[in-house]
C-alpha cells in the first residue's frame, strides 16, 4: 500500500539544463509508458510526497506542453531557470524560491538524469530522516559505498542553501553540513543519464527489472498536455557529487 500523501515533504527536480552530450531533452526520453518526467513524478508522489516542483530552463515550453501533472493528488508547479549555463545549485535554489512561505518538513532535490530511482529509495530516505535524532540535515543513499540520488534536506538547509554566496557549489554544502548516509538496495541511485548510450543502457535495465509498474498500481501515464515523441536511440550530477 502506498504511504498517505504529506504535503510538508517536497521534491525538487531539476532538468534546466541543455542536455548538450545527449542532444535530446532528458525530461522528455521515454522510460516504459512514460518520459524521465513523468517517471520521476509518479515514482516521488507513490512514495507519499505531496509537493513537486520541476526547474526549466533550455526547451521549456516544449517540456511544458508535453506534460499535464493534474489530477494526481500531488501539489505541483515549475520552476524557471534562465540560466541555463549555470551550476546545478542556482537550479535548486530555483526550486526552493518556488516554495517560499510553503510549510515544509524536508525537501528532496533530484537531477532529472536519474530515472531509476524508485519509490523504496524515497523511503528509505524519509524513514532514515524520521528516525534520526542528530544534528545532520542531509541525507544521501548509498549503494556499494557509493553515494547517489535523490538527496533528502532537513527544512532547515532552505535558507542554507539560498544564501550560498555565488561560486559555492553542492561539494562546498556537503563539506560544510552533517551527512547522514542511509544504505539502499538499489543500484540505480548511482546510474545516470548523459548520453544516447547511457539512454539505451538504463532503458534496457529499466525494462529488465520491471520497473514499468513500480510508481504505482497501475500502468496509465499521468495525464500529458500532448503527445511527446519517443526519441528511439535518438546536467548529471550536481558538481562534486
């Protein structure tokens, strides 16, 4: 059974950026019946997030217009980044913007590049950052040692984050601030999308595991605005991840 929804938990995705090396708009390659979009949606709102913002910034309208998120039970909106040369941190501080003067628990920020996280990887996440009574505000899955995506704040960092002077960079957060790492079983918080061949790569694993069913009970798409073109064979992590 799927958790309640919680509207003081958030999740940030961000996919501002010009997806040069793949030379396709990663919101919209296609994972099963769904875009990376529409995947990382249905996966964060399975997982009880009642809060979605997504970043533009490079093909915004396009990405716009293939999308409709309404009608399923999460609170969502986008973000603008029109910056879209600019460092992953400047996209999350978009996002967190987009949630001023909104009650929040703890956020969760995740580059679009990581289609295969899965609702478990989000829970493990919110569990760890329940029962946890430390002073960390971080908490980032691990898999084989290896730390990857999604991230989950504590809503302390809002305004840690925001006030991050121009230079620093998400190495510079996690230097400064309490990480707690919270093990998963998933290696797909590690795998990330750059290129058409990561593309063929994670899609094949993303048909292998069978992960077609796994953001929710059923197999229909969230509504989209439009059809979006499946690319057929047609930024990463945040910088010093």
């Amino acid at each position: 059974m799927a958790p309640s929804t919680d509207s003081s938990l958030a999740l940030i995705i961000l996919s501002a950026g010009r997806s040069t090396r793949m030379g396709e708009s990663k919101a919209l390659m296609r994972f099963g019946n769904w875009t990376t979009l529409e995947l990382l949606v249905r996966t964060g709102a399975a997982a009880g997030i009642g809060r979605i913002v997504t970043v533009i910034g490079h093909r915004a309208e396009e990405i716009r217009a293939a999308h409709s998120f309404t009608g399923i039970g999460v609170n969502y909106s986008w973000a603008m980044n029109r910056a879209q040369e600019s460092e992953q941190i400047e996209s999350l501080k978009a996002g967190l913007q987009a949630l001023e003067g909104e009650f929040l628990d703890a956020f969760f920020f995740l580059p679009v590049d990581y289609p295969l996280v899965t609702r478990a990887d989000f829970t493990a996440l919110i569990g760890a950052h329940r029962k946890h009574p430390g002073p960390e505000n971080l908490f980032i899955p691990v898999f084989g040692e290896h730390r990857g995506h999604p991230v989950l704040c504590r809503a302390a960092m809002r305004e840690t984050i925001l006030a991050l002077p121009a230079g620093k960079t998400a190495r510079d957060l996690l230097a400064e601030e309490g990480v707690v790492p919270v093990e998963v079983q998933n290696p797909g918080i590690l795998e990330d999308m750059d290129t058409r061949d990561d593309y063929r790569r994670l899609r094949d694993l993303f048909r292998q595991r069978g992960a077609v069913g796994e953001p929710g009970a059923s197999r229909n798409r969230i509504p989209s605005a439009g059809t979006t073109p499946s690319p057929g064979d047609s930024q990463s992590r945040l910088r010093g991840m």
